[in-house]
C-alpha cells in the first residue's frame, strides 16, 4: 500500500507524468485531499475513471489510518483522538483557545505524535516511560492532522497552529518527520503557515542543525529541564553525550541562521528541579541569549513526581523575569483526559479513563 498522502506535490506531479498523464491532474489530486479531505480515490471524481483504477492497481491508497475513538475534555476544549495505523495505533490531539475566555485570535492547535514510545525514557513523561516501539512514517503524521482539519471543516473552522509535542523525539524520526513538515507547509499541500509549526525536541544538536538548514521558517522547542548536567542527567538518562551548554549553542546556532527565537521548556517537578538557587542559576545560562521559557507545571504521570505549589511556580518565574529571561508558564490542557504533555500513551484502556 502506498499512500497518496506521503507524496510531496513535485513526487505527485511525477507520478501523474510517469503514468502517462498531464501535469494538471496532479492538482486534481492534491486539491482535494488536503481541502476535502477524501476516504478513497473513487471520491476524486475530477480524475478520469481509468486513472483512478491505475492508482488503485498500482497500490495507492488514501489516508490509511482510521480513527477509532475520539473523547472530548469538559470544556471542549480539547479532543483527543486514536487512530488506527497499520500495525499500532497512535493518540493525537487539538487544543482550542476560545477568545472568549482569555482574548485574542481563535486558535486551534494540534500536537502531533512522530514515534509510537520513545526512547528517550525522560522519567517524568509516560511516553519516555512505555519505551520505543517504532517510528512513524510521514503519512501517519500527516494523517493526524487531516482528521482534525476534517472535524474543524465541520464547524466552520480550520486548524491553525500544529506542534511536534505528542509522542517521539521528532529528531530521532528527521526524515519521516521533515517530509511531513514539508506536505504540510507546501503551498499546493496542506498549506499552513510554516511559522504556524512549532517543533519539540529534547535536544539533539545534530538534529536541530540539520533543521536550520531546512530553509523553513518553523519554531523551535528544546526540552531543557535544569540548568546543569547532572540534575539534567537523572531526568533524561539519555542526554548522555549532550551537555546542557551543546544544547544551548545548538540553540543559538538555531536563532542564527532562521532568525526564529528558540523556546526552551521547563517541566517543574516539585522539589526536584524548582528551587529558587536552581531557578538563579538557569537564569545565569540562559540571560542574554534572547530565548524565551515556557515552564511547565508537570503533569501526572505514572511516575510520583509531583506539581510544585503556585507559589513555588510563581517564585521560579519571577526569579527568572527579575533576571531579564522572558518567561512564561503554559496554561494546562486536557489533563482530565490524559492528553496534555507527557501524557500520552497508545492503550485503548487509558482513553477511556
Ligand atoms: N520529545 C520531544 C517532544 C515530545 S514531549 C520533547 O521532549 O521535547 C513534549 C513536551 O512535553 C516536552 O517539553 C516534554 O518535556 C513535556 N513533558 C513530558 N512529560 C511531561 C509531563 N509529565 N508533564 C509536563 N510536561 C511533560
Ligand atoms: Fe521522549 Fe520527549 Fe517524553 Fe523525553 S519528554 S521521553 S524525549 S517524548
């Protein structure tokens, strides 16, 4: 089975001129699966009955993965969703902010999974805790984002930001990854606004090199989590061979050559990592580098770490303003159904909860 959804539009264009036909009926493809979003080649009515059963007998299919279950948060504000791939299955999830409640532009975010687990095994985040069971393929990203697009059509609304904060190391899966990222910010693609995407990585200098040579104009997110190796070690046991200070310079290299500020992400862990001597010296490291810090109260996980008080939050954060590191702490969504950050897990059984 190949999917039409893995191609970026110069590999439809060549597909269409390859099977004998002109360069236009690439477009009849492309338009609309990423504007109405088709279940099989036989909705595609634009193109000729004879070239759809080509594509049919050569293997090509539409959007393999299936949605199997789909629970809202209280407030509606958050949806999560399982989709069926091949041989596993995979959560993913949209946020929405109304205006009403805190102003500003609509916005309806969706974080994307690039792994099934991940072998990172940060002790505080449930995927890290499962372990790695395979990559996904671009599709099956991409896949993740048509379903929503799809429900937000419905109501006559459109997705509008997508982050890389689901489950994986979207650098440990660059290639499926970035190809993904490519579909979906093409203008006869997905089309959305590359600085509409925010990427979520751990840290890996090499892979955040590489993006910045992308040419791409997306966001950038690295998982810091304390200021110094050792502490940083004890929460993500595979940072091994990076140092807090490789990581920070990848960063810069970041902001160099794309000229986007890099966001480093915090998760506070009470008693752990959210004293205020710890919060001075991550102000230290980052103070002058322009970046911004989103810190994270954590979310429960199956592990006994716990949410510092409001308090502990409110003192981390203003020891950083003081310092002049711009900061913020993320508003939390979704957690009564386990689909906030570090909370996603692919058992059928959790969902439910
Ligand atoms: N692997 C990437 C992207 C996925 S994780 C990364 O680590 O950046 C997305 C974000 O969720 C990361 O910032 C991660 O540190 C955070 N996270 C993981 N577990 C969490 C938890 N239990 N509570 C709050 N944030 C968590
Ligand atoms: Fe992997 Fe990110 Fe979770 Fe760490 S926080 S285990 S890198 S998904």
């Amino acid at each position: 089975m190949k999917d039409l959804y893995r191609l970026l539009p110069e590999e439809m264009e060549q597909l269409v001129i390859d099977m004998g036909y002109p360069r236009y009926r690439a477009d009849q493809i492309l338009l609309p699966l990423y504007y109405k979003f088709p279940k099989n080649l036989s909705e595609i009515k634009q193109l000729p009955k004879k070239m759809r059963e080509e594509l049919i007998e050569s293997g090509y299919v539409i959007g393999s993965a299936k949605k199997i279950h789909q629970i809202v948060s209280e407030d509606g504000d958050t949806t999560k969703l399982l989709l069926q791939l091949t041989d596993t299955s995979v959560e993913t999830v949209l946020m929405q902010y109304n205006p009403s409640k805190i102003g500003g532009h609509p916005r309806s975010t969706i974080c994307v999974s690039t792994q099934i687990g991940c072998a990172m095994g940060c002790v505080f985040c449930a995927t890290g805790q499962m372990g790695f069971e395979t990559n996904l393929m671009a599709e099956d990203i991409i896949s993740q984002v048509i379903h929503f697009a799809e429900i937000l059509q419905k109501r006559g609304e459109h997705v509008t930001n997508l982050v890389f904060m689901g489950m994986g190391e979207p650098m440990a899966n660059y290639d499926e990854m970035i190809r993904a990222v490519k579909i979906l910010t093409h203008d006869r693609g997905f089309g959305l606004g590359q600085r509409h995407i925010t990427i979520s990585t751990i840290g890996i200098p090499s892979g955040i090199d590489k993006l910045s040579e992308e040419n791409l104009q997306i966001g950038l997110a690295i998982s810091l989590h304390a200021p110094n190796n050792e502490l940083r070690k004890k929460l993500v046991p595979t940072a091994g061979p990076h140092s807090v200070e490789d990581i920070i310079d990848a960063g810069k290299r970041y902001f160099q050559k794309t000229g986007r500020r890099v966001t480093f992400e915090y998760a506070l862990m009470a008693g752990i990592n959210d004293s205020p001597e710890i919060a001075k010296e991550l102000s230290l490291l980052l103070q002058g580098n322009g970046s911004h810090v989103n810190l994270i109260p954590i979310n429960p996980t199956a592990g006994d770490f716990q949410r510092p008080s409001p308090e502990s939050v409110s003192e981390f954060e203003r020891i950083l303003s003081n310092a002049g590191v711009n900061c913020t702490v993320r508003m939390e969504k979704g957690t009564e159904i386990s689909a906030a950050c570090g909370q996603l897990r692919t058992d059928v059984d959790n969902l439910a909860k």
